[in-house]
C-alpha cells in the first residue's frame, strides 16, 4: 500500500499507465511543434512591416523591395524559391519597368549625342527629324519591350511544362522581369563611361562588354528561376531557356533558305523577260 502510494505521488497522483501516456502525448505535441516551428521557420521570416514599421511575420516571397532587389543579384536560388511560392507581380512589375524606362532613356540619351556629333551636323532637316521622331521609337521600343516579356515568358512557361514541369506560368513570369536587374546595376556604369570616354572606339567595345556582361547574367538568372518555378532539373531548365533562341534561328534560317530558293527559282524568269 505504501509503495503503491509513493508510486501515486512519483508519478503526480496519476496511476503509471495514465502518467506514462501523457508523457508519451507530451512528447509527440513537442515533436509537432517543433516541426511546426521548423516550417514556419523556412516559411515566414519576420521585419519591420514597411506602412506601419511593426515587427510582423512576413509569409513566403515577402521580402521588402531592396532585400528582393539583393537577393536576386546575390542569392537568386533562395530568392527564386519564395518568388515560387508567392510571386511579387507588383514589385516584378516595377523593377522591370524601371529597367526598362532607365534603359529606353539610355538609349535616348546616346542617340541624341550621336545626332548631335560632327558627322550629323551638316544633316540639317535629317537632323532635325530624327530628333523629333527619336522620342517616339523609344516609347514605342519600351510598349515592345513589354509585350516581349509577356511574349517569351508565356513561351518559356509552355516550354517547361513540355519538359515536365509543374510550376505557374505567373512565376515564369517573376522570375524573367527579375532576372533584368542586371542591366540595372550596369547602366551606371555605362552611363560614367560615355561621359568620361564619349563614343570612342573603347568606350564602345567596354559598353558592349557590359551589355554581354548584362546578357549572360540574366540567362543565367532565368535558367536558376525556371528550374525553381517548375521543379525540374539545371539540366532542363538550360534547355528550357535556350529553346525559344534556338526555334527563333531556325525559323531565321528556314525564311532565308526560302527566300534564297525563291528567288533561284524566279532568276530564270526574270532572264527570260528580258
């Protein structure tokens, strides 16, 4: 009897069955919760909310605007894997739009400065032409620019899927408007060297350098992005990047082999009339 009751209290008044069920009960609700914080560890973070300045838990992708911009240029696979999880369209749209606006005024402002050199300056109403007209193509080549994006996106999405991928065409989406950031963090750059330098031989060959520079950054962007929207391999990814390239020199190639064989074909013709 006393042993049972020192038992009793051992075991805080609880038979050893019930106490050795609870602790078994204890342990599998630590077991959750720990598993619960490890995942809400990998999806929420928490910051300063940017209208209120609040500490608050941010869900997946909800990096505020600088730490995406660092994240995509510094850590694009963790990036690209909240932008998966939840896209950013609004920043997306954005940062692109801002790359592209920064980049059509680039172009604006070297397109002026050729117009105005010396090999222009006896153009008279050439001159003066094209610097009316110069505005407007640039509008127009930012109104392409975007339609580009949606265009090669869509296509890049429906490539994916063909090599088994599963993601969302709006991540593709994200993914290939981020991935135009380098050309953001190189137009400072271009810009001090056609101030210090003009439109030089070496400037041109250390611009292009920077727009090849740009170029490869962003392929590179777009291949880690499309392996982390879709699920699938670097392997396939790169292939999924390079097919609408690849399908874009062919056709070239196919409609110059037409031409060629047309106009082979009409030469005769042609020798005839005369």
């Amino acid at each position: 009897m006393d042993e049972n009751k020192r038992e009793q209290e051992w075991t805080g008044g609880e038979p050893e069955g019930t106490a050795g069920e609870e602790v078994v009960k204890a342990t599998e609700e630590n077991a959750e919760k720990s598993d619960d914080a490890h995942i809400d560890g990998i999806a929420r973070e928490y910051g300063p909310n940017e209208d209120s300045g609040e500490i608050t838990a941010r869900e997946p992708g909800e990096k505020n605007f600088f730490e995406m911009i660092y994240g995509v240029l510094f850590d694009p696979v963790e990036t690209f894997r909240r932008v998966a999880a939840a896209p950013p369209l609004g920043r997306v749209l954005l940062v692109y739009a801002l790359v592209s606006v920064l980049g059509a005024l680039m172009g604006y402002y070297f397109s002026s400065r050729v117009l105005q050199a010396d090999m222009y300056r006896g153009a008279g109403i050439f001159s003066g032409a094209m610097g009316t007209i110069l505005p407007l193509i640039i509008f127009g080549g930012l109104l392409v620019t975007f339609v580009k994006w949606f265009v090669y996106s869509g296509l890049l999405h429906l490539v994916a899927e063909l090599f088994g991928g599963s993601g969302r065409a709006v991540g593709v989406l994200a993914v290939t408007g981020l991935a135009s950031l380098p050309a953001l963090l190189f137009i400072p750059f271009e810009l001090l060297l056609l101030l210090a330098a003009g439109e030089g031989p070496a400037a041109t060959i250390v611009s292009g350098l920077f727009s090849l520079g740009s170029a490869v950054w962003g392929f590179v962007l777009v291949v880690l992005g499309i392996r982390e929207v879709h699920g699938i391999t670097t392997g396939r990814a790169l292939a999924v990047a390079l097919t609408p390239a690849l399908a874009l020199i062919a056709l070239s190639i196919l409609f110059i082999l037409g031409i060629v064989l047309l106009v082979t074909a009409m030469a005769p013709l042609i020798e005839g009339s005369f």
